[in-house]
C-alpha cells in the first residue's frame, strides 16, 4: 500500500514539475518575442532619428514639397549638381558642365550670394554665354557693355567674379536684395521683364524643374540660399 503511494506521489509530482517546466518554457519564449519585438523598433527609431539628424537642408523653405533645392540639398551640399543640370538643360558652351556648376557655387559663396543669381543673369543676358557681344565673348553678364567700351575677360569664371564682387558691394551691400531692385540699377530701361526672366531662372534652379520655374516663380532673394561669409570692412 505504502509503496502505491509513493509510486503515485511520485508520478504526480513528474507531472506537476513537468507542468511547470513547460508553464516556464512558454512564459520565456512569450517573454523573449516580446522584448525582441521592442529591441527592433527601438532599432528602427534609432535608425530613423540618426537619418533626420543628418540631413542638413541649406534654409527651410515655405513653397509646397517638390523636387529641387529642398530634396538635392539634403546631406551633401548639391548646388554644383543644380546649376550643372541648369547649363546643360539649356545646352549652354560652358562645359565641362559639373566644373563650372562648382565654379559659380564657390563664387557665390565667397561673395555671400544665392547660388543661382549668377546664373539666372547669365540666362537672361546671354542664354548662358551663348549670345555674348562679339568682342567679349566671356562676358555673359552683360557687364561693363556700354558706349564707353566692352569689358571682356580671359575665362568664364573670371566674368563671374568679377559680376559676383560687384553685385554684392554695389547691389546687396545697398539694400538690393531681389531682381525687381537690381534691375532698377543694372539695366534701368527694363520695363520689367528682366526681373520677371531672372525670377523664372532661379525658380527653375529652385525646383530642378523649367516647366515649374514659370509656374512658381517669385521676386526671389538673392540672399535665401546665401552660404558664405562676407569679410569685415
């Protein structure tokens, strides 16, 4: 009889442990899903903060989320790549195309101008350097053309600096700051569609888009994509 019972005490308990070793089996794997669970969206929120933090976007910009500056320029600096894409979208002479975009973009910068304002008047007087005056054929700025003589220089890049220092200490430097006030000093007899040419050619750069820089453009500031630092007087 007393060894019934233990036989029976003993099969109980097998059961009751194996019960509890099963009980404990399920409650860790539930356990371990769950917290592996959380380790990946933590992972994952990680991952997409360290990409937010990265981007560093040139100014915050108020005009609807299309393609342009605010999606080139995110966490390398693309305004070499616009400007490169704008002459040869428009099949200008200066080439190679991505020389000459990092060319303008480090003349604005070191004059402290918007990337494109080069540009968009080197459209607007010569198609980018395709209808320069026959005696300066590198001057697409139509700067220093006058009755008194033709300004011309020995390189593209050269007009450019020379257009860059003038228009940041005898336009910006006064208050100038968008193409409708340059064009009352630059080119005076405009009846305005001057300004209104250069506004579409940034709004072009602006959105990587020509069909949008006719449909979005604005009296743009020169000083909105500004990167450089002007040198104490």
């Amino acid at each position: 009889m007393k060894a019934r019972k233990k036989a029976s005490f003993k099969t109980l308990f097998v059961a009751y442990a194996w019960i509890l070793a099963t009980t404990g089996a399920i409650l860790i794997s539930i356990a371990s899903t769950h917290f592996y669970s959380l380790a990946k969206k933590a992972q994952a929120e990680k991952a997409a903060q360290t990409s937010t933090d990265s981007q560093t976007p040139i100014a915050a910009l108020d005009q609807p989320e299309v393609k342009g500056v605010q999606t080139i320029i995110e966490t390398d600096d693309g305004r070499g790549e616009i400007i490169a894409k704008f002459l040869e979208r428009h099949h200008s002479p200066m080439v190679p195309y991505d020389f000459y975009g990092q060319k303008l973009v480090e003349i604005a910068d070191r004059y402290n101008l918007d990337f494109r304002l080069l540009p968009s008047i080197a459209m607007q007087e010569s198609n980018l350097c395709k209808n320069t005056h026959s005696g300066a054929p590198h001057n697409c700025l139509g700067f220093g053309i006058h009755e008194r003589g033709t300004l011309d220089f020995d390189t593209y890049e050269a007009g450019f600096e020379r257009a860059g220092r003038e228009l940041r200490a005898y336009y910006v430097d006064q208050g100038r700051i968008t193409p409708e006030q340059i064009m009352r000093k630059y080119t005076p007899s405009s009846d305005g569609s001057w300004a209104d040419s250069v506004n579409q050619w940034m709004a072009e750069m602006r959105y990587d888009d020509r069909e949008l820089g006719k449909t979005m453009k604005t009296d743009a500031n020169v000083l909105e994509f500004a990167m450089g630092e002007t040198e104490e007087k």
